[in-house]
C-alpha cells in the first residue's frame, strides 16, 4: 500500500547528506577489520549478540545523560521489533550463511544490489521516491564497478551453491524492506530509532544464542578480540546507526541505501592506507565506476551540462 500521495518528490542530495553518505560507508567499511578480528574467537551469532548488545547500552545511556528520552521508543514498539529483524537479525543471519560457501567478492556484489530492491520498494510503497533514469543508471553502474573493483575475488565466489546466493539477496531484500519500515519513524530522532532496533535486536538475539550455543564459555576471548568487539559495537553499530537513521530521514530511503556501493570500496582503501594492502589497476577501475555511478545518481552535473 502507497504511502500517502501529498509528498513532493525528493530532490538532490545535499552536501551534508553526501557528507553522511561518505562517513557511513567509510565506518561500515572498517566494520570488516574489527569482525575479522573478532571471530577469530568468537561464534557469528554471539558476535551479532555483543555487538547490538553493547551498542544499544551505550545507546540507552546517551539517551539518559543527553536526551531525548527513549518513552518516544515505546509507542512504536512493535515497529521497533520488525525493524531489528528486517535490519539486523535476519539479515546478518542469511549473510553469514551465505558466506560460509560463497568467497568475499560475489557476497559484496550481492549485498551491493540493495539499492536496486529499495528502488522498487519505494517506487511501489512511497509517493516521493519513484523509479528515474538516472537512479537506474547509476545503481547498474555501481554494482558494475563492484563487481569490476572485486575482480578475481569474484570469480573465485562464481562456483558456491544457489541457496547460498540466494541467501545473499535474501539479505539485500530484507534491507530494502528494512528502509522502508524505517521511513514510518517520522518525527522520531535518529538515536531514539537507532536505540530501540538495537535494543530489540538485543532482546531477539539472547535466546537465539543461548538455545544455540548454551551459556558456557560464549564470551572467552583475548583482550585484542574485546577491543575489536567494542570497535564493531560503538563505531560501526551505536554511531553509524545514528548516521544510517538520520540519512533516511533527511535523504529518503534510496540514497541511504547507496551505502552498501561504497562499503567494498571503502574497506579496500581502509586496506590500501592502513594495512599496506597493494592497489590493483581493476581495483581502482571499479572505484572509479562506483564514483560515477554515485555521480549519475546525483543528476546535478548531467542536469547542467
């Protein structure tokens, strides 16, 4: 069902939008180092458990010392509960039984594709984010330039089994819904909405690692995996989830989604600048397909010229 049609639609981004944009897939994208770190030790699940654990306290603090208060959370509970099993719980769930039998680059690909289900999420659910030329155009060249960018890594991910692949866009699609049930949250700030998905996430998540693993031994680990996990939680989750809600608020729910384009391409240059990785000329080919796709997106500069 449409939401209701008095909604202009959206114009360009703005700078500050791009400004978020960037930021986010710059945190998400060294999201991939601490989890790379962390499970190590650490079982998937009980990693999704102490990440949205950790994240939605740190949270419910802020709200406690800085305001607003989290009773704006409760009315919307129920909506609270979809969002963390659209957003978190579901999701992760199908990405890392995806990646059990797919290689890194064809999952990034996949995941790369939101976009393009939360292009037609809104087109048929919303009346100010309809289908346009140059948001095809440019999601088509983003995830072309992902799939440039991941290369060999690609390649060698081709050969998994379908369910796994289909895990993947199950992941994709589960995001794209996520976007949209995160668009009802109007009026509600972005900590209070980043707070109660968290905390739902939380509340989700207990049981599920508890009736899997059992409560012995789940949260041995050195210091060097705690200080990833708190990096995941506090950065990549409490912050950028703060960022992520704020961006579909003030961006619309499309643009927020264009994150997932930059994510691969932020982690291989996080790589690239911090861990000596070296830089291959497809890499940057990639890069700079996702540039113009981000570019295409945007509509100013091909509106003026």
């Amino acid at each position: 069902m449409a939401i209701a049609a008095a909604s202009p639609p959206r114009g360009p981004m703005t700078l500050t939008d791009w400004g978020q944009l960037l930021l986010l897939g710059a945190i998400w994208g060294g999201s991939f180092f601490f989890a790379r770190i962390a499970v190590a030790e650490l079982h998937p699940l009980v990693l999704v458990l102490l990440r949205v654990a950790i994240a939605a306290i740190a949270l419910q603090l802020y709200l406690m010392i800085r305001r607003p208060s989290f009773g704006l959370a409760l009315p919307h509970a129920g909506l609270f509960f979809l969002l963390a099993l659209t957003n978190n719980v579901v999701p992760f769930s199908l990405i890392f039984a995806g990646q059990t039998q797919l290689g890194a680059g064809v999952a990034s690909v996949l995941n790369a594709t939101t976009p393009f289900w939360t292009l037609l999420f809104a087109n048929a659910l919303t009346a100010d984010e309809k289908l346009s030329w140059n948001k095809l155009a440019g999601i088509a060249l983003g995830v072309a330039g992902t799939a440039v960018m991941i290369g060999p890594g690609l390649l060698a991910g081709l050969g998994g089994p379908v369910w796994a692949k289909f895990a993947l866009i199950g992941a994709s699609l589960s995001y794209g819904v996520a976007l949209m049930i995160a668009r009802r949250f109007k009026g509600v700030p972005s900590p209070v909405i980043a707070t109660g998905q968290l905390t739902a996430s939380t509340i989700i998540m207990i049981p599920v690692v508890l009736l899997t693993y059992g409560p012995e031994g789940l949260f041995m680990a050195s210091p060097q995996v705690w200080t990833a996990v708190f990096a995941l939680a506090l950065l990549s989750t409490a912050f950028a989830y703060i960022l992520y809600f704020n961006l579909v608020a003030s961006a619309g729910a499309t643009n927020a989604s264009l994150v997932t384009l930059i994510v691969p391409a932020s982690a291989m240059l996080l790589g690239f600048l911090f861990l000596g990785e070296r830089l291959e000329l497809f890499e940057v080919g990639g890069v700079m397909l996702i540039a113009l796709g981000l570019v295409t997106i945007d509509g100013r500069l091909f509106g003026r010229r």
